[in-house]
C-alpha cells in the first residue's frame, strides 16, 4: 500500500487497499467465517498506512509522517476514553478470565494479591499499548514502503532520509511532559494522558534508532553494534524501547549526530 501510494499516487494506494479488504474478507470468510477481521485489518492498518504515505508523498517529510502515525495513536486512546466511561474497569472485566486461567498453571509464581496487582497495572496502560501497537505497526509499513520504493527507484536515498529526520522539539516536549505526569500522583487524574505515552515512546525510539545507525555509520563502527541493539531490542523491549525513546528525546535538543560529526 505505502509503495504503491508513494510511487503511483493515492488513487493507485486506494485501489490496493480495496483489492485487500476483497481478499482478506474472501480468505476469512472461507476459512474462518469470519469477515469482520478484513475490517478489523482495514481500520488499524490498511487505512493508516494509506494516509501516512499521503502525509509523507505530499510533506516529503518522514518525520512528518512518522508524527501523524503517532497521531492515530493518540486519537484511539481519546476515543477510548470518550467512547468507555471507565477504560481501567473494562480492560480488568477483560483480563481477568485470563490471568485466572494462568494464574492456575503449575509455573505461575505469583500469589492472589500479586496477581491482582499486576492485573491492575495492566489494565491502567492496555489502552495506550494497543494504540503504540497499532501506530508502530503503520509506522513500520510506511518505513518499508519507503525503503522498497528508494532500494527500486533511489538506492540509497531512504539510507540518508532515516539518518537524518528529527521529530522536533515540541513533540519532545510533549513526550517529557506525559513521563512527568506519568511518574506523578497526578497519573491516575489523567489517565488518559499516562495513556498516550506508550505511542510518544514508540516514535521516540525510532528516532533514537535513527541516531544510533546514524552514529555506527559515522563513526564506521562494526555492524555488530546494530546487531546488539536489535536483540536486545527483542530481549528486553520494554527497557530497550524506553532507552532509545530517551535518545530520540534527548537528541532534539544535544544532536548527537552532528557532534558525532565533529
């Protein structure tokens, strides 16, 4: 879809998108029986990355793009909220037959009360991981979308693109601000902001990946540096992605890229 759109134009992306939801809902429909999941596909996927290419062929701007992806984050956890009255209660009715099942096996060492604990931890952010799944998830398609179309069309030219974006200082802001609010007793008053940092982050550590190829590249470092970041990106996600999240932050503000440089 992203290929598509970017290389053709939003008419040649739109008929893609129309000739996946007819597959999908074939495919799903036979083998499945059931047809709702090509829509499911179509509203967190399809249609986003569709509409983040857009950004990105009309701004020629990655960062741009990758901003109006965390966008779509962001606007699923409003909704939520504005749609649930209380999204914390829905997500633990929800989680609950499940850590219950769990809860049972012979390798969960967790007593009752620690269990509870951490299914109401859950259910405070499962709103704002389901919105940063999807977001990464169209973010990475249009990042896909864009290096087949350079690796085709301009080897090389994605290579400098994703070296060099910056998100910017307001949106850094942003993201300084919801850890604060996060890390305070206001968190639980503005849950739904403590709920739109897990979409700041993901976009943030894309930008924090940004600086580290970028660094390896400048400094003619051994790929081997890459490769250690990504598995232990695997490893240990949740610290890996809050890491980076901070290096993209942090860069708006110190460019460690430039003065790599120097």
């Amino acid at each position: 879809i992203a290929l598509c759109t970017l290389r053709v134009g939003p008419k040649e992306g739109v008929k893609v998108v129309v000739a996946s939801v007819v597959i999908m809902t074939l495919l799903t429909g036979l083998l499945l029986n059931q047809i709702l999941i090509s829509g499911l596909f179509l509203l967190t996927s399809w249609l986003p990355v569709l509409g983040i290419s857009l950004v990105l062929g009309y701004t020629r701007s990655l960062a741009a793009s990758l901003l109006a992806g965390s966008g779509l984050g962001v606007v699923i956890v409003i909704g939520t909220y504005l749609v649930l009255p209380d999204p914390t209660q829905w997500w633990q009715q929800l989680l609950a037959p499940f850590l219950e099942m769990i809860s049972e096996q012979p390798g969960w060492n967790l007593d009752q009360e620690q269990t509870q604990a951490l299914s109401l931890g859950l259910s405070g952010i499962m709103t704002g991981l389901i919105a940063a799944g999807v977001s990464i998830n169209v973010m990475l398609g249009l990042i896909i979308g864009r290096a087949w179309q350079a690796k085709l069309y301009n080897p090389g030219g994605f290579t400098d693109e994703f070296y060099q974006f910056r998100l910017g200082k307001f949106a850094a802001l942003f993201t300084v601000v919801l850890m604060v609010i996060t890390l305070s007793p206001l968190s639980d008053s503005l849950a739904v902001l403590r709920e739109c940092l897990p979409v700041a982050l993901v976009v943030f550590a894309l930008q924090g990946l940004s600086v580290v190829h970028a660094i390896v590249k400048q400094r003619q470092k051994h790929t081997f540096w890459l490769v250690a970041v990504y598995v232990l990106l695997v490893v240990m996600m949740p610290q890996m992605v809050v890491l980076l999240a901070m290096i993209g932050v942090l860069e708006q503000w110190f460019n460690f890229r430039k003065h790599s440089i120097e």
